[in-house]
C-alpha cells in the first residue's frame, strides 16, 4: 500500500511486542500503523494491525487520555 517513512519503534511487553510505524500511501497520505505481534501455540507469530490515519489521530490520542486513569496510568 505505502513507502516507508522511518524505522519502527519497537515496544517489548510481556508476551507480545508492538510496533508503531509511520507510513505514507501513494498519494501522500500520512499514517500510522500499531501492530501487535505475538508466539502463538504452533511457534509462529499472529500480528494484528490497526491503521490510524493523520486525520483521526487526535482524536484516538485524546480518548487514550481518557481511559488512561481507569488504568490508573497518567499521560
């Protein structure tokens, strides 16, 4: 779909690990990708991928600002 922008940045969790990539279509268009990929039972990784496009980036930013006490974490 997209050219790379910039190298991943990688978040090692317990049992998973995440990616936030920046990426850009063939028009132009921004956005960002968070994958989370985990082992599962055979050896092999399962990855699931949200796309979150320029334009709806504030908007998830200030939701996750929202739920982040529920979690008792301060952003």
């Amino acid at each position: 779909m997209g050219n790379e922008n910039s190298e991943a940045i990688k978040i090692p969790a317990w049992q998973r690990t995440y990616f936030l990539d920046v990426k850009e279509s063939k028009k132009g268009s921004k956005y960002l990708v968070f994958t989370e990929s985990r082992k599962n039972k055979e050896g092999k990784f399962d990855r699931q991928r949200i796309m979150i496009f320029k334009d709806d980036l504030h908007a998830v930013v200030e939701a996750l600002r929202k739920v982040a006490p529920e979690l008792g974490v301060n952003l």
